[in-house]
C-alpha cells in the first residue's frame, strides 16, 4: 500500500515548462529593438561630432584667413578667368597647375624627380560627376596660410585629424626640403579634401560690355564681384568673402544651382561654411 502510494505521487508531478516559440520570438525581437535604438543613437552621436568637427575647423579656417588678409593689408587675390594678370601677380591661381608647391603665379615644387599632379577638370554643366578638380584650391590655401605667422598658428588649431599631407600619383607624401614645407589639404570627417570657393575680382562696366572678350562676365554679383567657375558650380560667395564646402558623406561635390539629375543630387549634402548667394 505504501508503495503504491509512492507511485501514484511520484507520476503526479510535472516537468518544469521551457519557453514557448512565442515567447522566444518576443524576446528576439526586443532584443533586436534594443539594439537598433543603440545603433540610432551612436550614430546620432557620430554625426553630431562630425558637424561640431567640421564646424570648428570651418571657423579657425575662416579665421586664418582674416589673419592673412589683414597681415597683408588686402584680401586674398583670386584669379578669375580671362582676367589680366594684377601688379604682383595673383596669392591663388585660378587653375594652379601642381606640379607643385602653391606660392604666388607659379612656384613649381617637384621632389627627386616627381612631380605632384591634380585633376585639374570641372564638370560646370549639369550632365555627369564631378572630377576632383576642385581640391587644388585647398591645397594653394593651405600653402599661402602657411607665410603668415599669426595665421599659421590658428591653423594649428584644427583637428589634425582634418589636415593631411598631399601625396604622389604613388600615394607616397611628397618630401619636403629646407626651403619648402610638405603640402598640405584640409580633409572633411569623411575624408574628401575641403572645397574653396573664392569670390571673383571687382566687377568693372567694361566686363558686361564684350570689350577685351569679357562680355561673358554678365552683370555683377550681389557683392559687386564677377562669378567664378567654382560660384557658377558650388555656391555665390557673399559679401567678397571666401566660402568652404564639404561635399557631405558622398564625397561627391555636384552643382547647388543644376535642376536636377545626378549633380544637383550629389550636392544636396553638401555642407557650407555660411549659407551661399541665390544665384
């Protein structure tokens, strides 16, 4: 009897439930929620660094410039196209051709027999990408800050992160030499060198009136200058003031000013050092 009893208490128990498909998909399915929100919120913290990053490099980029333009007692000379060469020559040529170290018209800098080469194309239409033509600018920039003392050293204040040494067609950094310093560009959080936009020289009646093959200058802009390829292309500058523009996390530079198609797309996230002149 006893026995029996044992038995009968010993069949009446349970195993212990496991989960359910239910329940496994459920909490599956937090965890992945979970996890996105943490992705979202990284990422969200990423770009606000990379904004506050280029930011900043922006206002110590504007702020050697000033440096320089007042070191000198004049703003930067930009040359504009089909411009006549100014007493002194130009601080930035309008198609700096490196081979070389950026100074004045022309200072060609070349390293044990190699030279330095951009693409030095501009796709101005609506049709097609960009080439990287604009990245020479950053460069002669960076080259022309580098005379100034007061201006160098705010320079110095930017993310070293940002600023890179120009290399060869081998990927090799070009070497420097007592006289010159290594090149330099500034580069955006993702890696795509800073575009320059530079204000074209005064506008003069003589640019609208097709005397010296100028016609094609049209009136002035706003701030009483004529337009630049890189102002037709990537933004007006605004009161004679030079303007930097990121090309965004595409790398891609486009056209702010083309209706549609793959340049205006491709500048849609582009970031500017102040908001540019409606064309």
């Amino acid at each position: 009897m006893r026995s029996r009893t044992l038995r009968l208490r010993t069949s009446g128990r349970r195993s212990a439930p496991g989960f359910t498909l239910v329940e496994l998909v459920v909490v599956v399915g937090i965890i992945v929620a979970l996890l996105s929100l943490v992705l979202a919120v990284s990422t969200l913290l990423i770009q606000q660094n990379e904004a506050r990053q280029l930011e900043a490099a922006y206002a110590n980029l504007s702020s050697a410039v000033q440096e320089y333009e007042q070191a000198v007692g004049r703003p930067i000379a930009y040359q504009a196209l089909r411009e006549t060469p100014l007493q002194g020559g130009y601080d930035i040529p309008n198609n700096p051709q490196f081979v070389g170290y950026p100074g004045g018209m022309e200072t060609i800098y070349t390293s044990g027999g190699s030279s330095l080469h951009y693409n030095t194309g501009l796709n101005t239409g609506c049709s097609g990408l960009d080439s990287d033509g604009w990245q020479k600018h950053i460069v002669a920039l960076m080259g022309l800050l580098q005379r100034t003392q007061s201006a160098e050293d705010i320079v110095s204040r930017i993310d070293p992160a940002l600023i890179l040494p120009v290399t060869k067609n081998n990927g090799l950094p070009m070497d420097s030499t007592d006289s010159l310093p290594p090149l330099t560009k500034m580069v955006d959080p993702w890696g795509t060198p800073i575009a320059v936009v530079f204000p074209g020289r005064t506008w003069r009646e003589s640019d609208n009136d097709g005397s010296a093959g100028n016609g094609e200058f049209g009136p002035p802009d706003p701030d009483g200058t004529i337009r630049t390829v890189m102002e037709t292309m990537v933004g007006v500058c605004r009161n004679g003031k030079v303007m930097f523009v990121s090309a965004g996390p595409d790398g891609l530079l486009g056209s702010r000013y083309c209706p549609d198609g793959q340049r205006k797309e491709a500048a849609l996230d582009n970031i500017y050092s102040y908001e540019p002149e409606n064309p």
